[in-house]
C-alpha cells in the first residue's frame, strides 16, 4: 500500500528572530489513510511543537510521488520527474510527471538527490524543474509493526540531521560484470 500525503497548514503564533509575535501559517505533511486521520495526527504532531493555540486552516491530499529525507540537510524541495515512455501504437515519446519531495541544501544538492534517488530507474527521465517547497516538517505514519520502528527512526535520524560543510558526493559502488554467454552455433 503507497503511502497518501496530506498538506495539513496550521496557522499559529510564533516568536521571531527580535522576539515579538507574529501570526504565521505554514504547511507539514503527514502520511494518513484519510482526512480525518491527517487532521488527527497534525494536532498530535503540532501540540508537541506549539505551546499555544493553533488552527488547522487546509487539508488537502499533496502530490508527491516519493518523499525522500537526506542527512545534513534543513529544507524540502520539490521536484519534477518526467519519465519518458515510447508508445509504439503512435510511434511517439510520451512523458509523465511526477513530484518527489527532496531533503536538500540548494537547489544544485536537491538536483544532486534525485539523481541519486532516480539512479535505479529503468526507463529514461528528465528533470525539468526542482523548487524549493514552503512544507516545514514532515511525518511519516508509524504502524507499530516489527520493523517500522527502524524505517521511522531512520527516517526521523535522516530529517533531524544538522547541515555540515557539503562534501562531494563520492560513488563508492562497485559492480561486478557478469561473464558473457558464450552462444553455441
């Protein structure tokens, strides 16, 4: 089952940097099976964070594909995916969007994490577009089965993780080559 996002935005009071007070709204994301649920667990989440009163003023289903956290990273960016399919009926290139949601310093390191999440992928992409997003914080459903424990922490480890200094990203992966079939002829 694929996770459902909910952009819950919460409007609240909150100190700036000079120590007043300013009424704010921002937006989170939870991972819920229904409105309802995403509602819930925004005001569990949001009571832990916010000592005064806030108000849930948006739910609505958000468009990300994958949410993808990285460590050493502060901010979320989003960005657009575009796989591109050869429909042999038409003999035309066919291309479908979708959005992850990336955990990254800039834009140049947002685009560097989603060549990293995307390097797997089968079929050809692009990526036409990354934008830094305005969600604040996002929480990931626990099930309290054996093994989600570790997925959350991990999770939880990888959004908490304070930026460093950036580093080159260095690709230490090795492949072994498979030997070539010799063909009987």
């Amino acid at each position: 089952m694929s996770a459902i996002w909910y952009e819950c935005k919460v409007k609240y009071r909150k100190t700036d940097e000079t120590g007043g007070q300013k009424v704010t709204t921002e937006p989170y994301l939870v991972d819920a099976i229904s409105y309802t649920e995403a509602e819930k667990r925004i005001n569990e989440e949001m009571a832990a964070y916010v000592s005064e009163e806030f108000k849930i003023t948006n739910i609505k289903v958000a468009n990300y594909a994958e949410i993808h956290p990285f460590e050493n990273a502060d901010r979320w960016f989003k960005s657009k995916v575009s796989l591109v399919a050869y429909d042999e009926e038409s003999g035309k290139e066919r291309k479908t969007n979708m959005y992850l949601l990336i955990q990254a310093n800039d834009v140049k390191e947002a685009y560097d994490n989603t060549i990293h999440v995307m390097k797997n992928t089968m079929g050809d992409y692009s990526i036409p577009a990354i934008s830094e997003s305005p969600i604040m914080d996002v929480f990931p459903y626990f099930s309290g089965e054996e093994g989600a424990l570790e997925q959350l922490e991990r999770f939880n480890a990888l959004k908490a993780s304070k930026p460093e200094v950036a580093a080159e990203i260095v690709d230490h992966m090795e492949f072994e080559t498979a030997p070539e079939e010799e063909t009987a002829v």
